[in-house]
C-alpha cells in the first residue's frame, strides 16, 4: 500500500513501525528512559498493525483524510485477525483500541505543520497501569496541548455504549470526534468516520498462534505542499 507521507516525524514513526523485533529490542535499549523516543516507537507498531492489517484484505488506508471513511472496515480487519490469531477478547479490545488511537495520533502529526512531539507520565498512587496510557503510564503531547492524545477518547468510546455484544464491542467514535476537533478543527464524521461494532466468529482450533506479517516494503510519498495548522 502506498502511503502518503507528509512530514519527517510521520516519517520517522512509519519506519519505527517497520523495525523487527530485535532491531526494536536494540531501539529501546539505547533510548532508554527516553519517553518521547518510546512513545513514538509504540504509536508507529501500533498504526502498523491497523495499516497491514487493511491491507491484507485490499482496504485502503494510507494516512490521507481521503481514507479515513476506510477506518471501521480496517478496523473490523484486525479485530478478527488478532482473534483468530489467540486474542482473548479483553486484550483484543485493549489492542485494537490502540491501534486505532495510533493511528489517529499519526494522522495529526502527518497532516498537520510545525506540530511537536512530546510525552508525559503519569504513574498514579498504586502504580497501576491505565488502559488510556501507552504502556500504561505514557500520554503522547502534541504541540504542547492538553488533551492532544486520542488514546484516552477511544478508550472511552469504547466502553461508552452499555449494550452487549456479543464476541466483541461497540466503539462510540463520539468523545473521539470531539478530542479531535478541539485540537484541529476537522470534524471526523464530515470525512465518513462513524461508529464501530467490532465482532469476531468461531474460534478456528488450529488457530492458536499469532503470525507476525512480513517485512513488506511501503512506498513512501512525500507531497511538497501542506498547509494545516492545530488550532490554539
């Protein structure tokens, strides 16, 4: 799938996302304690899985807003992927979130200007993890704003809707929608984003281990030519 890259920092994300296991081991051990370094990495594997994921089924998502109506059906991609590929529906909720929050995340740094990367922790009493966090404790700050990171509105809208479903979940794009357009102005539902029910079907028995997807080259677009700015 052809990407279209706007800016180095999405750039350098993308590639972050592509690194093999060991080149990712080698990554985090010379940045060790470096936050910002870390949060880009996660974001960049976490976008990857959604992006290889539609993919894979001829869905088109490539960082443009032209492909953002393309978001649910990618979505529902790598939810039944990573079901069948052993997912327990707890965690498969959890990582499938992320991803979409990921690549949210990406979308603003690739069309948006002169737009910082920063990272915060926030490590509460008991030391727990929050599922609104990367790795639990990490909030990703773009252009030194407050609410700036999509995690947190997709793990709300996620767990917004009080109706059951069953093998799986209704993701409320609502708090999503709302994050998004006070930090940019762009209103997500005027590009086709709409709300996600994300169900899987019979567990296959043979289907136990996860099969990591291939080191399949992107070709990367770099237009000359962008304009946007976040709102203050």
């Amino acid at each position: 799938m052809d990407l279209m890259i706007y800016s180095e920092d999405a750039l350098e994300i993308i590639k972050l996302g592509e690194m093999t296991q060991k080149e990712t081991l080698e990554y985090y051990k010379k940045h060790t304690g470096d936050d910002v370094a870390a949060v880009k990495a996660i974001i960049g594997a976490y976008a990857a899985e959604l992006i290889i994921a539609a993919d894979e089924v001829g869905i088109q998502l490539d960082l443009s807003y032209d492909t953002i109506k393309n978001i649910p059906d990618a979505m529902s991609a790598l939810y039944d992927k990573q079901f069948r590929a052993g997912f327990a529906d707890s965690r498969n909720k959890e990582v499938t979130c992320r991803a979409l929050a990921a690549y949210m995340d990406l979308l603003i740094i690739n069309n948006f200007d002169d737009c910082s990367i920063d990272a915060r922790r926030y490590p509460n009493k008991n030391n727990e993890a929050s599922p609104e966090r990367w790795t639990g404790f990490l909030a990703l700050v773009l252009d030194k704003k407050k609410n700036s990171d999509m995690l947190p509105f997709v793990w709300r809208g996620a767990n917004l809707s009080e109706e059951k479903v069953e093998n799986g979940f209704i993701l409320d794009i609502t708090p999503l929608v709302e994050g998004y357009k006070k930090l940019t102005g762009g209103k997500l539902t005027d590009e086709g984003l709409t709300n996600m029910t994300l169900t899987h079907g019979e567990r296959d028995s043979k289907e136990k281990k996860l099969i990591l997807p291939g080191d399949e080259e992107k070709e990367l677009i770099l237009p000359e030519n962008k304009e946007k700015k976040l709102i203050l």
